[in-house]
C-alpha cells in the first residue's frame, strides 16, 4: 500500500531524522540511514500520502495531504491532531455510529469520515473550499468508500444540508473566533431541525488558543445547546502525540 501510495519526501524526511533522534543511544540499522539518504536525494515534495488505521489493521485508511500548515488558501489539506483524537475515540466507541447518517463539518481530507463510514449507513462529507472537496472525493475514491455523499457548505450562509442527519461529527474546525458563531449555529439548526430522531453533535478541538475556544464554549451557551465534555484521558493511539491539549464535546438542542 505504501508503494501505491507514495509519502512526500519532506514527511519522510522528518519522520525519519525525529526517530533516529529519539534512538541515538541505540543500534540504528544501516538501512535506515540508506533510506533517509535517498530521501535527502530527491527532489522535496510537500504533497504525498498518509496511512492510517486506528484498529489494529482490521481497516486502513490512505489520504493525501500537504505537509504544509496552509496550502491552497486552506489549511484543510492536511490531517491535524483533533482528528486523529478523535478517529481513535471513534474506533474505540463504534457502537455511536452503527446504523446511523452522519454528517461532517469541515470535513478536510476525509480521514475522520473514511473511519467512520465503515460503521454508519451513511455520511455526508462537508467543506467550503473546492480544493478541499476535491481531496476527499479522491480519498472515498482510493479507499472504495460507497455510502458517502460530498457537498459544499458555507457555515456564514443561509443554506444547509438537507439530507436526513443522525450525528453531527467535526474535527479541528474551532480555531477563528470570527467563524466560531457560524459553526455552532450550523450545529444548532441542524440539530434543531424537526424530526423524531434523537440527533447530536460531537466536536473535537485542539486547544491552540484558550480564548477562542472559550469563544466556542460562550456561544454553545448562548446558543441554548446542552454541552457534555467527554473524557479522552485513556486515549491511545500511535499517531496521536499526546502532547497536544485536546477537548471533545457532546452537544444536543434541548428545547
């Protein structure tokens, strides 16, 4: 898979000078300096693949990302530590997800929903930016996921999605304050909507700046929206650094 699916070099290159840091006491065998050698020889690139899989290698999941923090004008072409929290958590709680239609805000590459469709019967992928909705449509096509939708949706706009929802699920979408009443209002009018199924969201954050997630908190408030925060302390996984601060919130519209 990793040979179909190339990582760039520049992630190669990292990953490889981190861990031969982390083991310098140690025997490295030669091959590994042969393979950052060749690495270092090739032109850099910033795009490649990544693969994933949260449940032993019962599942992997291949996406294609930048390396670089904000690429295209977006910063949604790469996988942040929110959602590879929150894939695991995912992984770890399927039961959420079984039989039931998801919807996904500010989708990204797709990691998070690629997880998820292989326990839902169905989920919609959203994003506003068309480089990002061009990513996830080639990460459902590489790993065959058939019981997903793509559209585009513009949190600041009057439009929705109009598709039947059971779950509400975003990763790593609470970082301007600017775009942080848009969201929640997103979330409120979705799960506000009427129907006789008993909807609700989850939203994983990286805590980067306190006062913006505050901001996010204040508006679930002020919104009227039920918040539970849902511990994530056991939380494993070889991807996750574990270094980061990381918050995940059940929300529900109680009327």
């Amino acid at each position: 898979m990793v040979l179909k699916y190339p990582m760039a070099s520049a992630y190669v290159q990292k990953f490889i000078k981190s861990w031969l840091n982390q083991v310098e006491e140690g025997e490295v065998l030669e091959e590994v300096y042969d393979s950052l050698g060749v690495s270092l020889s090739q032109p850099v690139s910033q795009i490649g693949y990544k693969i994933y899989t949260f449940d032993g290698g019962a599942h992997y999941h291949a996406t294609k990302e930048t390396v670089a923090m904000c690429s295209k004008g977006t910063t949604g072409l790469q996988t942040w530590q929110a959602c590879i929290a929150m894939c695991q958590w995912v992984t770890d709680n399927s039961h959420i997800f079984q039989n039931k239609k998801v919807l996904e805000l500010g989708c990204g590459v797709g990691l998070l929903g690629c997880v998820i469709s292989h326990m839902c019967e169905q989920i919609t992928f959203t994003d506003h930016h068309e480089s990002v909705l061009s990513a996830v449509r080639h990460t459902l096509d590489i790993n065959n996921v058939s019981n997903a939708n793509v559209s585009a949706l513009d949190w600041t706009a009057s439009g929705g999605v109009e598709d039947e929802i059971d779950v509400i699920v975003a990763a790593d979408v609470v970082f301007d304050p600017t775009i942080v009443p848009h969201l929640v209002k997103t979330i409120k009018k979705k799960l506000s909507s009427p129907t006789d199924r008993d909807m609700v969201a989850y939203v994983c954050s990286t805590i980067r700046n306190k006062e913006t997630y505050s901001t996010f908190i204040d508006e679930i408030n002020d919104q009227g929206l039920s918040i539970h925060e849902i511990d994530l302390a056991g939380l494993k996984s070889v991807y996750f650094s574990g270094t980061d601060v990381i918050r995940l919130v059940k929300l529900q519209f109680t009327t």
